[in-house]
C-alpha cells in the first residue's frame, strides 16, 4: 500500500487545476514511510484524493505528479505509453523538418517529471533529475530498449539540481557503447555534429531549432553577428541562405573548431563565415 501525502486545507487548489508538483509547506501530515522517488497518494484535508506521484524528501519540490487518474498504476505499462505518445506526437514535425535530432521526452509537459530524453540520430541521451525518475530509472531504460531496440542510450544526469534530490551526479553508456559519442543530425536540410558525452545539456541545444530556422529565413544578403555562438549552428542556417557574411564569437577553441567542422559537412567550407576566440562581453565594450 502507498504511503498517503495529506495537504493543508485549501493547497489542493493547484492539484485541481493539474500542477504537477506539491511543496513541502503544502503538507499536513505523511501516513507512511516513503522511500525517496517512492509514489506516493496525494490526498486533501479531509482524505480526497487527488493524484499520485513520486516523494522526494529532500527537495522543497516535495511530490512531482505522475498521474491524476486514481485508475492508473505507475508502472512498466504506464511509461511505455508515455515514451509512445510522446513519440506520435512528434512523428508529424519529425517528418516535416526531416529531423534526426528531436526531444523525446521534456518533463512534465509529456507527464515524465524529471525526466529529459533527447534522440541523436541512433543515440538516445537520457537526463533523469529527480528522485522519482532516478527511481525508475531501471523500468524507464528497459522501456527506451524495447521500443528503441537499435539504438544505443547514454546518460547525462551531471546537472546540479540532482544534489537538491539527495542525488550523485551521473553519466555513463545504459546500452553497450556507440562506436563514437560524436554523431551527425540532420535538422531542415542542415547536418549538425553533435558529441554526447562532451556537448552542452544533453550534448546540443535541440530546443532552438525553430529559432535557427528563423534566423536563417532572415539572413539573405545580410551581415551576421552570431555571438555565444557555441558550434556555429546558427552561421549554418544564415550561411546556407545566402548570408553576405556570418562572424561566430565564441570563448571556447574547442566549439570553435567544431563550427568549422560543421561547415565543412554542409559543403560550406568556403562560406564567408568569420570565427573569432573572445569574451563576447568584452569584445562588445
């Protein structure tokens, strides 16, 4: 049987409304003693319930929601169907952008808390941020083998939030190793390397893939200042619509390089495309 989490009067409001998180001064009382990332009912005052969801006794985020169905188990079944909508809801865009590089999974918005999954071509990068995804870690992972049988999967939970849920930093191959981290994603027409094991977040930013597109529908004719620019993926986009020149500003040699690099796999070694090693903070005083 769950442990029971029973609210103060009137911080069942939020619930209702189908936030998925319940703070540690929202709690009247546990019936239980819950393991960290255990689930957990969540009850009103007067013993409603509300919703499960998984304990985290450390954090100020007390319960992340896993469902607000008292019919649904957490369990093998329950992830399985949100790695499959997750993905069907995403099939239509995928195809679209012709996308090899996507994010799977983003936390609450698929009713995964904590978790992150992004897809690299056939590397599958898995970012598990708090206790209740740390605790299924194992029913999750099996889940990404079945349904992804031909991929391999990587773990990049080394983000210091994890500290606040009383866990170690993690990273490391969940599948018998990729022959290489570094791996090629094709997004809208352009070819983006991207190095798991070293990249930023889960090994790249996915999540501005829109904006880069937009950047790009910009960039005929124009000058270009792409500043923080990282591994030049905006340049990519500019350089590929006609740009009169691109300038990436970046402080590290290392992403530097991989911009070129990446110009390189697009055929536009010979773009007039600038980079320079500065403090871009310095540079624009």
């Amino acid at each position: 049987m769950s442990a029971k989490i029973y609210l103060n009067i009137g911080r069942e409001k939020s619930l209702k409304r189908k936030h998925p998180w319940v703070f540690s001064k929202a709690i009247s009382k546990i019936k239980g003693k819950p393991l960290s990332g255990e689930t957990v009912d969540i009850l009103d005052a007067k013993g409603n319930w509300l919703a499960c969801g998984a304990y985290s006794e450390q954090s100020q985020i007390r319960v992340r929601v896993w469902s607000f169905d008292q019919n649904q188990t957490i369990d093998r079944n329950f992830f399985l169907q949100k790695l499959s909508n997750a993905q069907s809801r995403r099939d239509y865009f995928i195809a679209e952008g012709e996308l090899t590089g996507y994010r799977l999974i983003a936390g609450e918005s698929d009713g995964m808390p904590g978790v992150t999954i992004d897809v690299y071509d056939n590397i599958i990068v898995c970012q598990l941020l708090s206790a209740g995804a740390d605790y299924q870690r194992h029913i999750i992972v099996d889940c990404l083998k079945e349904l992804y049988p031909d991929y391999y999967i990587y773990e990049r939970s080394d983000v210091d939030v994890r500290k606040k849920e009383g866990l170690e930093l993690v990273t490391g191959w969940l599948t018998e190793p990729a022959p290489s981290p570094e791996v090629i994603i094709n997004e809208h027409g352009i070819k983006i390397l991207v190095n798991v094991e070293t990249g930023h977040k889960t090994g790249f930013y996915l999540d501005q893939r829109i904006a880069r597109l937009t950047a790009g529908s910009y960039a005929k004719d124009k000058a270009v200042l792409n500043c923080f620019s990282y591994t030049g993926t905006f340049a990519l986009h500019c350089a590929a619509n006609g740009a009169k020149s691109v300038t990436n500003v970046d402080v590290s040699e290392t992403a530097l390089n991989l911009a070129q690099r990446n110009l390189e796999i697009n055929d536009l070694g010979n773009a007039p495309v600038e980079h320079v090693k500065q403090d871009v903070f310095k540079l624009l005083r």
